[in-house]
C-alpha cells in the first residue's frame, strides 16, 4: 500500500504540522484523529488496514491530519474565548494548507471528511461551515455541542459563551441556517452518522439528524448495539460507510 509522510512549518499556526498520505487515487479522505489524537492513530487503530482494499484499488486516498486540540479545545491553560480562536487558527491551516496539499497531490474533485468520536466533530463543523469543499462526511460517535457537559464529558468552554463558539456548535447554528446559497451547497452533500445505542452523544446525534432534516440535507443516521465508541467498532464502521 502506498504510505507517505509529510511535514511542513504550518503560518497559520506557527508550530511543524505532520501529517500521512495512504493510496494513490480516488476519493480524497481527509481524515481528523480522535480527542487530542495524532496523525498516526488511525493506522495505529487498524482503521487504515480495514481499508485496505479500497486503498489499493484506487477507490480512497488518505490524508491523516495531526490535531492541536491539546492547545485548543481542550486545554484548561488557556481562557475559552482563546481556545476556540485556536481552533479558527487550526480550521485556517486546514482549509489554507491541508486542503491545497491534497488537491495537488490528487486531481480527483470528490472530498470526503471523516473522523471518530472527537474527529467526527471536526469533520462535520468544517463541512457544515465551508461546503464548498466537502461531497460527503462519514462521522462515527461524534459529538456536536461541545458547550454543554454530558455524563462525565465536561463542557469545554466553562460556562463561556459567545458568538464564535456559536457558530461552531454545528447542533446551534444550523437549526438557524437561512442562506439559501449556503444551503444549496448543503444539500448537494451526504452526511452519515453513526453512533452507538449506549453512546452519551446519541441525543445529539439524534438532535443533529432532525436538523439535517428539516433543513433537507441529505444524511443518514444508523445506531449501533452497545456504546460502539472504540477503534473495534469503527473498523467495521469505515468498511461498510467509506
């Protein structure tokens, strides 16, 4: 299987930024790890193996990107009105850097956002935030309002709130999503969403499904047996989605 590691000094976040290539053609995947996770996890989970043959057949292409959510979203070093505009630095180097990367090292137009637990929220908030250039996102045991503590997952913005954190509340802003441009773009996609039964993030998977809906944005919701909320499950998840 093709395999390729890239690192550059990223501007937008003034820190090297690494990131791995798997496969040679077909459907560009950008790829976000799981809470604070690194570029590598998702080979290191077995997620790249069980694709395996839609990589060599030239079906996907793989860009794992590496996470700054350590020093963003979830660090408690920093105030929260600051951890988000990290982040909107992180959505920067991703839409700025990431994105060209992989148009020159893949002509093929279709983008696909995916991630896991953690990475399912960066994958949907970024295609729901630019459609412009996402066909699809596949998110598994996602979770969509980071503001709000649900089981023993803290709110990660600690009672702050504001218009920036809004709008990157995907289950916040697009209930209220009126332009029609933004909305044509939406719905010319595919959202699918997976989740497990006893997963704390069901309702707001559930939540973000009957958006979709209303909004008529095609998508589909499956719910899985048990939490379903680890690499085991996510293995034969990105088999039968991707």
């Amino acid at each position: 299987m093709h395999r390729e590691y890239h690192k550059w000094f990223s501007q937008h976040l003034d820190r090297d930024m690494e990131l791995l290539v798997f496969g040679h053609a077909g459907a560009r995947v950008l790829v976000f790890p799981t809470r604070r996770g690194r570029f590598f996890d998702f080979e290191n989970f077995g997620l790249v193996e069980a694709l395996g043959d839609k990589l060599e057949s030239g079906h996907l292409q793989l860009f794992c990107v590496d996470s700054i959510d350590a020093d963003s979203l979830y660090s408690k070093e920093v105030p929260p009105h600051e951890r988000v505009q990290r982040h909107l630095h992180y959505e920067e180097y991703i839409l700025e850097e990431v994105l060209p990367f992989t148009r020159l090292k893949n002509p093929q137009p279709f983008m696909i956002a995916l991630g896991c637990s953690f990475g399912a929220f960066h994958a949907v908030n970024i295609a729901l935030r630019h459609p412009q250039w996402f066909g699809k996102v596949v998110a598994l045991s996602g979770r969509y309002d980071l503001s709000t503590p649900v089981e023993f997952f803290r709110g990660l913005f600690d009672a702050y709130y504001d218009e920036t954190i809004y709008y990157n509340t995907p289950t916040h802003f697009l209930p209220n999503l009126q332009d029609e441009c933004t909305l044509t773009l939406l719905r010319r996609m595919h959202f699918l969403l997976a989740i497990g039964r006893e997963d704390p993030f069901l309702e707001n998977n559930q939540a973000l499904s009957t958006t979709l809906s209303e909004k008529q944005i095609p998508h589909d919701l499956y719910i899985w047996e048990g939490r379903a909320h680890q690499p085991a499950d996510w293995q034969q998840m990105v088999r039968i989605y991707l």
